[in-house]
C-alpha cells in the first residue's frame, strides 16, 4: 500500500521506521507547521509537503500522526471511497475524521516513542477501531503487517487504556526525575537503581500488581516513612506526593 503520514513527531517517526521494513511504502511526509525537512526523517529519504494544497491524492491510507488537539482542526484533501484516513491517538474520536471519507478509523500504538531511538515495532500493541467493516479490515490488515499484538477496542476502552499508560509510563517517569535530581544533590548516581527498576517490571510478568508489591507502606513502618518525609520536607510537592503514594498503598494494603 502507498501510504502519506501527516505529522513529523515521535509517532510518525517511529511509523515510518516500521513502514520501510513491511511491504508498503510511504510516499510522502507532510509538515504543516514548518517549509523544512526535519533532520530526523533525512535519512528515510521521503518527499515532503508543507502545504495542504501540495498533499498527494493517490494514496491508499491517510496517517495523521499529530497531537490530540490539531486532530480536530486538520484539513485534508476528500478522499474516495477505496482510500482510508487513520488517526494514531489514544483518545480522540474517529468521527474526527469522517468529513475527509467514509473509511475512518485508529491505530493506537501502546508505547512510549522518540524520535531516533528504534524499538521492535512488532512487539507493540496496536489498538484499533473502524467507522465500518471495510475501514476494520483495513486496518486490521495493514497493523499486521507491523505488529502481531492488534486489538479492536472501543472509543472508551482506548481512553481508559491511554489513561493506564500515561499512569505507568509517565507518571513513573516523572517520579524517576524526582529520585534523580535527590541522588544528584548528594552526587550519587541514578545507575544505582536500574537493576531495581528492571526486576520491579520483570515480576509483573509472574505476579499481580499487588502482589509485587513491598516497602514501608505497605508493611506500615512508620518510623522509615517519617524519615522519608524529613529528608524531602523543603519539597513541598514531592512531599504530597509521597504521601498520597504511602496513603493508597495502605489503603490498598488493607483491602
């Protein structure tokens, strides 16, 4: 299939990496925002488009890899029949892209992307949804062609999933920029718990959740959890944050 990507961010980035290595073939890259190459995708070697009017029309799917909020303001050439539109986010609604043709739909890829640092694509979970059986199977077909791990799910069960994967992925991140910046105010350095961080998510794939679970809050040690507390007390936010934390592991502890 001839495919043209809308967008030159993480996701369209790592689409296009994917795309190069099945059989299908990118035709054009289109950047709306900017009227230069961006140096991460030279190598791929695509033609551009920086204006709508300059946007090919015999491609077989339309892939709009933009942020949740320029979905809506997006304005692509009508397509026919045969040709499809797809969306990449986790939240917003297909029915988006309805006014462009009557095959619409997503492909939701669960993970954590950046431009420039390649992954295994086909161990990517890809979550779809369609307007019709033809747009399902479409699809269907072209996310298998990049991974084996596709789901049809419906416009709530994709926010619900987006919502779970921002909880695990970047909030956890953002807790790992907090320990750094303690560790480097003491120059200890944050390799120290990576072997801690990698057997933390390597026993999710033995236990439950809850089951992994260990440290003072869970076993109520209460002395530990006010020295934590002192040794962050001019951190206000990270200080509510601990606490909340230590609240709903003990909450759930008791459960």
């Amino acid at each position: 299939m001839k495919i043209v990507i809308i967008g030159t961010g993480n996701v369209a980035w790592h689409l296009v990496n994917a795309i190069q290595q099945s059989t299908h073939r990118v035709i054009q890259l289109v950047n709306l925002h900017s009227h230069k190459v961006s140096s991460d995708f030279e190598k791929f070697n695509i033609p551009y488009a920086f204006l709508y009017t300059d946007i090919v029309l015999e491609a077989d799917v339309y892939i709009i890899a933009i942020s949740d909020k320029e979905i809506a303001t997006l304005q692509l050439p009508i397509l026919n029949n045969k040709q499809i539109v797809i969306h990449t986010s986790g939240i917003a609604e297909i029915e988006l892209l309805k006014k462009y043709c009557v095959n619409f739909g997503c492909i939701y890829p669960v993970q954590t992307l950046t431009k420039g640092i390649p992954i295994d694509f086909t161990r990517v979970p890809l979550i779809i949804e369609a307007s019709n059986m033809m747009a399902k199977e479409k699809c269907m077909d072209f996310a298998l062609t990049l991974s084996p791990y596709v789901l049809y799910l419906s416009l709530h069960k994709r926010q619900v999933l987006h919502l779970a994967a921002v909880l695990v992925n970047n909030f956890t991140n953002q807790l790992f920029v907090e320990a750094k910046q303690l560790l480097d105010k003491e120059s200890i350095s944050f390799d120290l718990l990576k072997p801690l961080l990698s057997e933390t998510i390597s026993k999710l794939n033995q236990l439950h959740p809850l089951d992994a679970q260990t440290g003072p809050a869970k076993r109520n040690d209460v002395l530990t959890l006010l020295m934590h507390e002192n040794l962050i007390e001019e951190n206000s936010l990270l200080l509510q944050i601990y606490k909340l934390m230590t609240t709903a592991i003990q909450k759930q502890a008791k459960n």
